[in-house]
C-alpha cells in the first residue's frame, strides 16, 4: 500500500517537471496522436478499397486495434523508465539505484510516467469506441468487461516486454531495438486478425508472444468467428499478460544480479 | 562534387561503427515487410488480382522495396544542425567557403544514401530467399529506369531534408510540427501503404505531391505497374519537384540566415 503512495508521489513529482514545459508536452502529445492515427488511417484506406479481411469488417477490426493500441499505450506510459534505462546504464545512474533501500524494479518503474503518449492512448479509445459503437448487434456489458480484462491483460504484458527488454542492458547496450519488433511490431501485427498469417508466424505469437491472446482469441469469440482452438481461450489474456510480466520480473532479477558497475 | 563524396564517406563510416544497430535495423524491417505482406495477401484474397493496377506480386514487390528504402524518407532535418542552432556552432557553418545550401544539399544527400548503401541490399537479398509468396521479384527491364527514377527519388528526399533543416532556424527544438511533417510525408509517399491501394481520385492527388516523387514513383516503376510513357512523365515529375524544392530550400535558407542572430561569446 505504502509502495503505491510512494509511486504516485515520485511519478507526480516527475509530471510536475514535465509540466514546466507545457508546450513541448502539448506538442508530444498531438505528434504521438498524429503518427499513431496514421496506422488506421491506412487500415481504413485498405477497407474502403478491398471490403473486407479475411471475414472481418472495419468495425470488427477497430476492435481487435483499439484493444492493442490502449493496452501498448498505457504500458508505454507507465514502463517509459525501462525504455530510458539503456541511459541509467550507461552514466552509471543505476549505481545510486541500488544503494537505496527499495527495490529496483520499483524504483525504475517509478522514475517516469511518460504522458505524451496520451496521444496514442486518445486514438486507441477513439477507435475502440467507434468499432464497439459500429457492432450491429450492439455489444453486451459482459462483453465489455472481457474487452476490459483484455486490456489490462496487455499492459502486463507489454510490461513485461519492456521490462526483458530493459533486462538486456545488462549484458549489452547495443542494437536493443531488435525489440521493438516485438513492441511496435507487435502492435501493428495484432491490428490485423492472427488467421491472416502464416501459421508459424501464427504460432510465435501464440506460444512464445502470446499477443494473439490479447485480443484475437478473445474477439474472435465475440464476433464468432470459427476458431481451431476451444472457447475458454477468449478469456487467457489476463493469465497470458500476468505470467508474461512475472517472466519479465524474473529476468530482471537475474540481470541485476549480473550487473557490474563501471565504477564510475 | 569532391566535397559530397568525402561527405558520403564520412557517413558511411560512422553508419558502419554501428554495425549491430544497423542489423537490428534491416532485421525490423523484414519483419514489418512480413506482416504487411501477409495481410496485403489476405486482401487480395477477398477476390481481387489487381487493385489500382497492382497486382498482389507487385505489391509483395513494392513493400520489400519500401522496407529497404525506409531510411530514405526524409524523417528529420540534419541533426547537427539542430545542434548547432541551439550552441551557436552555426556561426562556424556560415563562415565555410561554400554555399550554405549546396553543402547543406550535399549533407542530407549523404545523410540519406549512406543507410541505403548497407540496408537496401541486404533487405533485398533476405526478401529474395523468402519462401513462396513472400519472395521479392523484379523485372530486369525496369532496372535502368527504375534506378534512374530511385536516384531522383533520394534527390528529392535530400531537398525536402535541406528544407526541413532550413526550418530550423525558426524552430530549435525538433519537436512538434518537426515531427508531425516528416510522418504525414511518409504517409502520402507510400510509405505506409502503396499509394495504388488508394481511391482513384485520392491517388492521383497524391501521386501529385511531391512527397510521391519521393518512393512511389521509383517502386512503381520498379515493380512494373507503369508503361514507358507514364515512367517517362513520372521522371519529369520528380524532375519539377526537384527543382522546385531546390528553389523553395534556398529561398528558406536565406530568410533564416537573415534573421538568424548568433549571441557573440
């Protein structure tokens, strides 16, 4: 309970110094809306052109986007510090980090709440509520729950990305965005059903990635669509997201204990 | 000339300090090459073969082409020159005896070539040993044309560079409106999605903006979408937006060297 007071005092502080440069937020914030909206912008295109995907309607799929996008967005927010923390690294910061007497993951965790990417999170609500609003059979309040736990489910997972991709600082602050296939790329992958690509492609990011669980299974479902795999995995992403972030924490610890200060 | 070339080499060498991170690069680019490769396919499948004259190989054809021109895009200005705005280096940059657009022309050049250099050919040899469907195929006959249509292209991207680091001058942090252009750029070049995919009166706009000079016009040819009437005014095309944009950097260029002020110290 204490830890939440703490990290809610310490990410304010950082807002608040974010905040002394109100213009430079502002303009984050539209830059990330614009560049995000430009993804749907594409998608819309490539529906108003072709008709449909693979069974799938625009409204069906600003759903399977909407979910991906706020999931990514929030985590991004929250796990900026672990996307910073190749510097902490590198200026020998992360020295002071262990001498204090929390933990580090809390301590990075808290050293940033990054909320330009607002403009991400605005798009990603925006078009999950046009693609739920767009449903002709309408959408029940149990079915929004699910898209709710879905969404939650994401941002542990992502998390835990960014958490195993922070990890690797440890060993090597070199060519970490070979990661960002399984972030952005991720993101981009998972707008799109999982039925359109190959299946070992399919497979990755079931088993291994499991992104497919965060929102493909679950709509699929909803939507009912013929699915080769039983009903109850609609419901997997907050137990995918949960061990994923658990995983992520593991790796963390091992590369802490790994870790050698330069000595500066 | 001799100045453009040693520029070139410079940052070729500092692009291959960086070896890893270049690999990372061409790696992430494969993959983004993938998924939209994949699901171009599973549109086509909805019972098309051809769209806006593109047929699904020649789609398959131009993302390839597009992942490995990525950096190509004119995404920022010349970094240095950001720098220097904010530290008064820029006195320095006005005071060499060369013509401050051509050198800053010849910079973005190199800014834009020397990742092509390393990253297109290694993203085209992955993308032609991919498995069936996914594989990169071109047609031998629109090589000249089309290499010829790629370097205007990149003269081009140079000359939006050059503008965009002319703006600068009025703007020090590379935020904000900095960021907004070089995406709404990409986006209406092709970068994004083929601008063939587009409605027909939306793609004939955009294929009129300079932006299509950029990417599009040389994929398009290069994947043979275009006879050889349309590929020869496409290049006039880009040959009038380059001369366009080369006139518009240097009018920008001497407006902000005008006003520039540099605090003595």
């Amino acid at each position: 309970m204490e830890s939440i007071k703490t990290y809610f005092l310490l990410a304010l502080a950082d807002l608040r110094s974010q905040m002394q440069h109100k213009a430079s937020f502002v303009l984050g914030a539209v830059g990330n809306f614009c560049a995000t909206i430009i993804d749907f912008l594409g998608i819309w295109t490539l529906f108003a052109s072709f008709g449909a995907l693979d069974g799938w309607t625009l409204a069906q799929i600003a759903v399977l986007y909407g979910v991906i996008n706020l999931s990514f967005s929030i985590a991004e927010a929250v796990g900026r510090g672990f996307d910073l923390f190749a510097g902490m690294v590198k200026s020998g910061d992360f020295d002071r980090v262990l001498l204090r007497l929390r933990g580090t993951l809390f301590q990075v965790l808290s050293s940033r709440l990054e909320l330009t990417r607002l403009g991400r999170f605005a798009q990603g609500a925006g078009v999950l509520i046009l693609g739920i609003a767009a449903q002709p059979q309408g959408m029940s309040a149990g079915q929004l729950g699910l898209l709710l736990l879905c969404i939650l489910g994401g941002v542990a997972l992502f998390l835990g990305l960014l958490m195993m991709q922070a990890a690797l600082c440890f060993w090597t602050v070199e060519s970490l965005e070979a990661f960002n296939v399984l972030t952005y790329g991720g993101v981009t992958m998972a707008g799109y059903p999982l039925s359109v690509y190959r299946s070992w492609f399919r497979r990755f990011f079931l088993y291994v990635v499991p992104l497919g669980c965060l929102n493909y299974l679950p709509a699929a479902v909803l939507f009912g669509k013929d699915l080769p795999y039983p009903a109850f995995t609609a419901y997997l992403a907050p137990v995918a997201g949960g061990l994923f972030l658990l995983l992520g924490a593991l790796v963390w610890q091992l590369g802490v204990r790994h870790y050698r200060s330069a000595g500066a | 000339m001799r100045a453009f070339f040693s520029m070139v080499k410079t940052a070729l060498r500092q692009q291959l300090q960086y070896r890893s991170a270049m690999l990372a690069g061409v790696f992430t680019q494969l993959v983004f090459g993938l998924i939209l490769i994949m699901v171009y396919t599973a549109f086509y499948d909805n019972g098309y073969s051809v769209m806006g004259g593109m047929a699904l190989g020649q789609a398959v054809s131009y993302v390839w082409l597009s992942q490995g021109t990525y950096r190509m895009m004119p995404w920022s200005g010349i970094k240095d020159v950001e720098a220097m705005m904010r530290d008064g280096r820029i006195a320095f940059e006005l005071a060499r005896p060369l013509d401050l657009y051509n050198m800053w022309f010849a910079r973005s050049m190199a800014m834009r070539t020397a990742p092509l250099l390393t990253n297109l050919p290694l993203v085209l040899l992955a993308a032609c040993l991919m498995p069936e469907g996914l594989r990169l195929t071109l047609q031998p006959a629109w090589l000249v044309l089309g290499a010829l249509s790629l370097g205007l292209g990149m003269l081009v991207s140079a000359a939006m560079t050059a503008i965009l680091t002319g703006t600068y001058f009025w703007t020090i942090s590379g935020q904000g409106i900095n960021r907004i252009l070089p995406m709404i750029g990409s986006f209406c070049a092709g970068n994004i999605l083929p601008l063939a995919f587009f409605p027909e009166g939306v793609r004939f706009a955009l294929r009129m903006l300079p932006f299509a000079s950029m990417l599009d016009a040389p994929l398009r040819i290069l994947v043979g979408t275009v006879d050889v009437r349309t590929a020869l005014s496409v290049i006039g095309l880009q040959l009038f937006w380059l001369a366009a944009l080369t006139a518009l950097g240097r009018v920008v260029l001497r407006a902000g060297v005008k006003k520039c002020m540099v605090q003595g110290g």
